[in-house]
C-alpha cells in the first residue's frame, strides 16, 4: 500500500469517527420537551419545570449581561416579561 492511499483511509476513518461522536452525543440526540418557566435566573438563564424535574436552562447564542453588570436588571425583566409562566418547547 502506498502513503498515498494509507493517508487517505486513515483521513476516511479518523473523519468517520469523528462523525460517529458527533452523531451520538446526548445534545445531537436529545429528544424535544415542553417545560413551563418558574423564574429567570438571570438575562440568559431559565429555571424550568418539566414534569416533576426543576432544570436551569441557558438560552444558545445569547450573552446577556449578569445581573450586576450594566443593563443587567433590564435583560432580566425584559426575559420575565417575555417567558414568566409560559410553557415553552426546547
């Protein structure tokens, strides 16, 4: 076998697992739920009930700014005036 070609299976098997992993994380599988918002923690952060389960879910892609930095308490009331007691899908 030439370098050639055991370079490009080992780049075949090394993308292939590579895949495999990806493909079986918990996050890639997880499976969708409802939860209904009991309170915010802070302006990116939820405290979600899902059936008798309490969970802190951290909203992807958004980077609020903490409740003691500038404009902080703004993000937070404005997140409660938009999710407190709703039943949200993740």
């Amino acid at each position: 076998m030439n370098v050639t070609l055991k370079l490009q299976y080992t780049c075949f098997i090394a993308i292939g697992l590579i895949a495999l992993c990806i493909c079986s994380s918990p996050a890639f599988c997880a499976k969708p739920y409802a939860a209904t918002v009991l309170r915010v923690v802070d302006g990116d952060t939820l405290e979600v009930q899902r059936g008798q389960e309490i969970e802190h879910v951290r909203l992807f892609g958004i980077d609020a700014p903490e409740k003691n930095q500038d404009f902080g308490p703004e993000m937070q009331v404005r997140l409660i005036s938009e999710t407190i007691s709703q039943t949200l899908n993740f």
